[in-house]
C-alpha cells in the first residue's frame, strides 16, 4: 500500500505544474489568441459588410456588427447573396465555372510534372544533377514581373492571348518551389526501399509510381492544395491573358460590381464570402495531411 502511494506521489511531482509554467502557458494562448482574431477580422468584416443595408455601409464609427446601430438599419440584407450571382453579365456562376476548370487542370499538371522532376533531382544520380537543381532553386527568386513581357510575346506568338492556355500549361512543366518540397520529401524515404525494387527487376518508372508516389500523398497534396489556392486567387495572369468577358476568372469578375459612378459593395462583399468559404472548407478539409506534407519536408537535406 505504502508502495503504492509512493508511485502515486511520484507521479504527480512529475506531472504537476508549476505556478511559473502555467503562467507562461496561458500567456502564450493568449497571444495566440489575439493573433487569431486579428487575422480573423477581415474575413468577420467582409461578412458582416455583406449584410448591411446602404445606409449603414460608410457609418462612422464603423459597424463591427450589422445590427450594431438600429438607426442606422432596419434588417439584415441576405438577398444580397442570391442578387450577386445575378447581377453581374454574364452571370457570376460563369466566372466560377472557369476558375474551377483552370485551378483543376493547373493542378494535375502540377501533380504530374513536378514529382517526376523532384524524383530525377533526388534520387537518380546523373552528371550535372547538382549544378542544374541550384539553377532550377535560383529561378524562385526571379519575381513573376519580370517575366511578364517575355511570357506575353511567347503566348501571343502562340495564338494563346485571349484563351485559358496561358494559365494552365505552364504548370505542367514544373514550379521550382514545388520541385524543391518534394525533392526534400523523397530524401526522407530510405535508399534501401529503391533499392530493393531494383533487385526484384522493377524499372526505374515503375519504382516511381509503385514505390515513390504512395509514399509521398502527404507531399502531393500540399502541391495541390497550393497550386488550387493560386490559380482560385490569380488575378494578374487572366488579366494580362484574358480579353473577354465569357472567359473571365473569380479575380476578374468581382471587377463587375464597380460601375462608372457606384460600388454595389454588398454585392461584392456577399460574393466574396461565397468565393472565400469553400477555400476555408477545403483546408480544414485536408488540414493534416497538409501539416503532415509541410512538417516531414525538409527533414533531410
């Protein structure tokens, strides 16, 4: 029994906390926690701007709520969300709908070119395999401005000025920041592993995809997610390469509720939670993988 009570007393010296500790603990979720809302209060304003009534959008102080002030509204203004699909020529779902079909592609030509590159960078030796990867690393710090001018001519001697093209197949040919946190991923799997699929005659190819790929889903779903998030938020690529309305991505389209002389700024704060949401979906949706990707990059160099 005295035995017993020992471990027990034991225990709970190891366990307890100390005042000091528990300061610092909660001094740190605290900050966490203001951090939190501050990033938190745009997506909030957005939401509740959506809502106001005109009267209520430019009151001084500003409404952190919409029903804040009852002289300054009468109701909550949810038809804001059905109107902003309407409002726009063509209708905004259009916009969507091209979004959509650029991010999709733009993410399989993500998923295809950049293992394979990764795969030949970290795991087949070849002659200049080094000195070709530090270049391939250097171009990240190219800015996009300035390649913009050279991209422009090389598309329009394509015929591709005008059409989604410009923004879906430069991705199947590789993202040098992508290229990297895979490269980094397939350090961290043993040789040995490779290795043992080379004995049993299994080609290089077939190693990559039997082998390789399987292992690395954490990795390949951080590219997607990243490569989605780009091209779902791109504005400065369809508005160099877009030239007509029906082809229009979201960026482009939320342009539609400013007229010459007024802002329909419940319309556009109503659609831009409805392009916001499904982003905040998706990434909750695929939160630990994604941790999982970003966390086990890296660890080799």
């Amino acid at each position: 029994m005295a035995t017993a009570e020992a471990r027990y007393v034991a225990v709970r010296r190891r366990t307890a906390i100390s005042p000091g500790t528990l300061a610092l603990r909660i001094l740190r979720h605290v900050v966490l926690l203001v951090i939190g809302v501050t990033f938190l209060l745009p997506f909030w304003w957005m939401v509740a701007t959506s809502l106001k009534p005109d009267q209520a959008m430019f009151v001084l102080p500003p409404l952190l709520v919409p029903w804040q002030d009852p002289q300054t509204w009468d109701r909550l203004v949810f038809e804001n969300y059905p109107t902003a699909f309407t409002y726009t020529n063509p209708p905004f779902i259009v916009f969507i709908r091209n979004t959509l079909v650029i991010a999709a592609i733009s993410v399989v030509g993500a998923l295809i070119s950049n293992p394979l590159a990764a795969y030949g960078f970290s795991r087949i030796n070849w002659p200049g395999r080094g000195p070709l990867f530090a270049i391939t690393l250097a171009t990240i710090f190219l800015p996009f401005y300035t390649t913009v001018i050279p991209l422009f001519l090389v598309f329009r001697t394509f015929h591709w000025v005008g059409t989604p093209l410009p923004l879906i197949i430069p991705p199947f040919f590789g993202n040098p920041f992508y290229i990297f946190l895979l490269r980094q991923f397939f350090l961290t799997i043993p040789r040995e592993l490779s290795e043992a699929g080379r004995i049993d005659g299994a080609s290089e190819l077939r190693i990559f995809t039997h082998l390789m790929l399987p292992l690395t889903k954490p990795a390949l779903a951080t590219i997607a997610l990243f490569e989605f998030l780009a091209a779902w938020k791109d504005f400065l690529g369809p508005l160099l390469f877009l030239n007509k309305k029906e082809t229009y991505t979201i960026s482009l389209g939320l342009n539609f509720y400013r007229q010459e002389y007024d802002t329909a700024w419940g319309l556009m704060m109503a659609m831009s939670v409805c392009v916001t949401l499904p982003i905040i979906i998706l990434f909750f949706l695929v939160q630990r993988t994604f941790i999982q990707g970003i966390t086990l990059t890296g660890i080799k160099g």
